[in-house]
C-alpha cells in the first residue's frame, strides 16, 4: 500500500516528468494486487490521460488491462462492452496479441454467462444458445485475426498465440456439448439383427464424423503450442472418444430380441466400442506425455491420468499428489 501510494504522490507531483507514466503504471499493478481495482482503475485512467494521443499504442495497453479489472470482478457485460470499446478506439493501432485477446475475451465473459445453463440437471438450452452464439462469433473472430496474420507477425506473438488457442478451443467444446447433451444414438429398430446392425452402425459413424469435426479443431489447438490448451485438446479427445466407446458398449439390445440374438448384439457393440476405448487410451497417453515434456499439469492432464486409471488399471496408476 505504501508503495502505491508512493508511486501515485509521484506521478501527482511530477506529471510532465517521463517517470510520471511508468510511476502510475506500477500503482495500478501493486493496486490490483492488494484488491484496490478502484484504485487501480484510477490509476489507469490518470495515465491514459497523461498519454493522450501522444502514444495511442501505449494506451490501448493500459485500456486493455482496465478490462482485467472487470473480470476479476466478474462483471461480464462490463467485460463485453468494455473490449468491445477496446476494438472500436485502438482496433487498428493496438498490437495483435491485444485484437486478438479482446475477442476471445469477449468470447469468454458470453461463455461465462452461458455455462450455467447447461451445468443444472434440468437444461435451459434457449438461455445457452442466446448467449453461446455471441460467444462462438467472437471466438471465431479470434481466431480469424490471428489467420489473417503473416507467418513472420505469428512468430512474433506473445499472449496473442494462448488467446488463438483458447479461442479455438472454445469451438471445439461448442461441438463436444452437442455431442454429450444435444444428441444420442437412436436408430430405426428392424426385427432382423443384421438389418438393424446396419442402421445402428450408420448412426455410430455419423456420430464418429461429429466427433472427427471436433478433433480436426482440437487438432489445430494442439498446433498452436500453447501448453494449458494443447493439452487440454487432447484430454478433450480422450474424453469424447471414451464416451462414444462406453454409449456404444451400453447401448441396449432390443427386448423383443431371442437371448441369441442379444448374445450376438452384444459382441458386436463390444467389438466396435472397443475401437474408441483404444484410441481415448491412445489420446490421454498423448495428453500425460504431452504435460511431462512441458513440464504443465493442469486439471486436464490430471483428469487424463484419472480416466486412464479406469480404463486400463493394470498398466495405469492414479498419483493423487
């Protein structure tokens, strides 16, 4: 506190001098730190008004950190219009790590607002459309910034590649959620085993290609090497392969089917949930690998190691430390 306060009697009685910003800057960074986002605010604003039009692009930095402040606080709406904002004053002098962080952001503080609706038993799907698809638009509008960025700029970002990469991300999980909540496998039941075998086969592979759709954006979240996100694409794809394999495996064999018919049923499913059960092994191996040679554990690798304890126990152990 003494040491904000320092910096703000500073930058109060020498404004002209070229300290004055850095002075204010530090303020504001001891402020947030001690939970005094008012005053950290204020410190922000005091610099952006030093700055003026001098350095246009130092304040769209010391703009975009304000929005922190909202989030912290959980603020959203203040969150969406305050970088919304953020892109219409600084869009074209800001640097690209910051346009593309402001979308995913804003991506972000939707998505915030959006995933209770969907973590109740009972769903209310209209409240979570309405403010997913203002999500997805400006996550895709992330993505869409860092695409139109020449190889050389890419090599250049900074917080820009780990926005991308969420961003992307985040479209992803828009398909995992119709996968697990939006649709099953429900196909046209035929008295004849084979017939029927047929339709629900053609139903497992339409919903293999919805989870292939998924695993084609996660695949290009893993390319962004950004570790939170890489390994969190492949925890994802473990856990979407798994639960095809286990709705496959637990589909239930027609009542009005002879226990022969069943028996045949059965073994069929067996062998073909089999198929996803080996590769989600294969992409939570991926996953744990991926976290050691990053030298990152997150909740997702650590979930990875959990699901891979389950499904193969002889060869994996779980180390809850």
């Amino acid at each position: 506190s003494q040491a904000s306060k320092a910096y703000e009697y500073y930058a109060q009685k020498f404004p002209k001098n070229e300290k004055a910003l850095d002075a204010l800057q530090n303020a504001a960074f001891y402020r947030m730190g001690l939970g005094q986002l008012d005053k950290a605010i204020k410190n922000y604003k005091a610099y952006m008004k030093l700055v003026g039009k001098k350095d246009r692009g130092k304040a769209s930095e010391v703009y975009f950190s304000i929005g922190k402040i909202f989030e912290q606080r959980k603020k959203w709406r203040k969150v969406i219009s305050h970088y919304k904002d953020f892109l219409k004053k600084y869009g074209r002098v800001a640097k690209a790590d910051l346009i593309i962080g402001a979308y995913t952001r804003i991506g972000n503080a939707y998505w915030r607002q959006a995933e209770p609706f969907i973590q109740r038993k009972r769903k209310r799907w209209r409240n979570f459309d309405f403010l997913n698809r203002p999500a997805q638009k400006a996550y895709n509008s992330a993505y869409q910034a860092y695409l139109k960025l020449s190889a050389k700029k890419k090599k250049t970002l900074k917080s820009g590649v780990a926005a991308a990469a969420e961003a992307r991300f985040r479209m992803g999980e828009d398909i995992y959620i119709k996968v697990k909540y939006r649709t099953r496998l429900k196909p046209r039941f035929y008295r004849n085993v084979k017939k029927f075998m047929k339709a629900l086969t053609k139903e497992i592979a339409a919903r293999g290609a919805i989870i292939n759709s998924a695993r084609t954006i996660y695949g290009e979240v893993i390319g962004f090497r950004s570790p939170n996100w890489s390994i969190a694409a492949l925890a994802r794809q473990g856990e979407m392969l798994e639960a095809l394999s286990n709705t496959i495996y637990n589909y239930p064999a027609p009542p009005k089917y002879t226990e022969d018919q069943k028996e045949a049923f059965k073994g069929v499913l067996t062998d073909r949930a089999e198929v996803y059960r080996t590769q989600a092994i294969d992409a939570y191996v991926l996953c744990m690998k991926t976290a050691q040679e990053l030298t990152w554990f997150n909740r997702w690798s650590d979930n990875a190691e959990k699901r891979l304890s389950v499904l193969d126990p002889a060869k994996y152990r779980y180390n809850a430390e």
